[in-house]
C-alpha cells in the first residue's frame, strides 16, 4: 500500500465532477487500498477519488468509534443516493483537503446509497447520524463540491482565507527547517 498526497483547496480538480469506474479490477482495488491507508494516516474518516487526484467515482470511509477502535472500512465506486429522509441533522464538518478548517453543515439525518462493491456486486445500505454526513460529504467530493459549498458566502470565503494563511505558515516552517 502507498499513501497517497492529499490535494488541498483551492486545488481546481477538487471542483471537478468525477468520471464512473468502468469495471473493478486491480487497479481500483489497489487505490481502494492506498486511499484507505492514507485516510487512516491523515487521520479521517473519509477520502474521495478527487481528493488524491484521481477523477474517478470511488470514496472510502470508516466511521466506526466503538470503544475496541475496530475498524469497519467501507469503498463505494459509482455511488448514488436513492432515499434521503425528511428530517435535517447538523454536523461539524471538516476535510482532509481543508485542513484545520470546520463548521456546521446541515445535510438529510438518514440516507440509503446503492453503489457497487470491489466484489464486483451492487449493495446498499442504508446510514444515519456520522455515516449519514460522511456518505454525503463523500459523495459531494465526486461532484466537484466541497463542505464549504454548503455555507454562505461570507463563511466560505473565511474559511478560504484562513487556509491560505494556514498553506503559508507551512511552506515558511517547511523552508525554515530545510535550512537547518
């Protein structure tokens, strides 16, 4: 497995709508595989295809929070929604690829997504509370949408601001500890 570089905002492929996998094969179990490491490593309990750089539609997740800390991943290619309930949920929200940067999105609390597995088999399954967010939050990534696109301008445009300054202090720490 190899961890992959997580793209960060305002990388313009994070804005792209994401082509369907065509078949599961090797390839597309291998980044299953090299996107759930890298989600573990980040830490999150979510990566997207476009957040690695790959425009494909296939997103991992595990938001698995019992006390024994077993992991119970999950990888969906061509994911869909095919029911949302009526009733709305408020999370605070966060990305790998908006790093530090969080605030409250209201999404549907229950979702029911079909997708197809890397067995090669379409399943489905229906999520509330965090895994509800996270489907939804995942699957906005294969859409070319991020967690800031659900909040007004002036937030988001904050939030925006704070990551730039946030990139900044990096790059100086990065540079600064290169000279020593």
């Amino acid at each position: 497995m190899t961890l992959k570089t997580i793209l960060l905002h305002p990388d313009p492929r994070l804005k792209k709508t994401c082509d369907p996998v065509a078949t599961i094969d090797d390839e597309i179990r291998q980044l299953a595989d090299d996107m759930l490491e890298t989600m573990y490593d980040a830490p999150g309990v979510g990566l997207a295809g476009p957040q690695v750089g790959v425009l494909k539609r296939i997103f991992v997740m595990d938001c698995a929070k019992d006390k024994l800390g077993i992991p119970e991943p999950m990888v969906m290619v061509n994911p869909e929604i095919s029911w949302v309930s009526e009733e709305k949920n408020v999370h605070e929200e966060g990305c790998l690829s908006l790093p530090e940067q969080y605030a409250d999105v209201t999404r549907p609390k229950e979702v029911r997504m079909r997708w197809l597995g890397l067995d090669g088999q379409m399943h489905e399954e229906q999520f509330d509370s965090l895994w509800a967010t996270c489907a939804q939050h995942e699957l906005d990534h294969l859409n070319g949408k991020l967690f800031i696109d659900h909040l007004g301008p002036l937030k988001r445009q904050m939030i925006t601001r704070k990551l730039e300054k946030w990139k900044r202090e990096k790059a100086r720490e990065t540079k600064s500890s290169s000279w020593v």
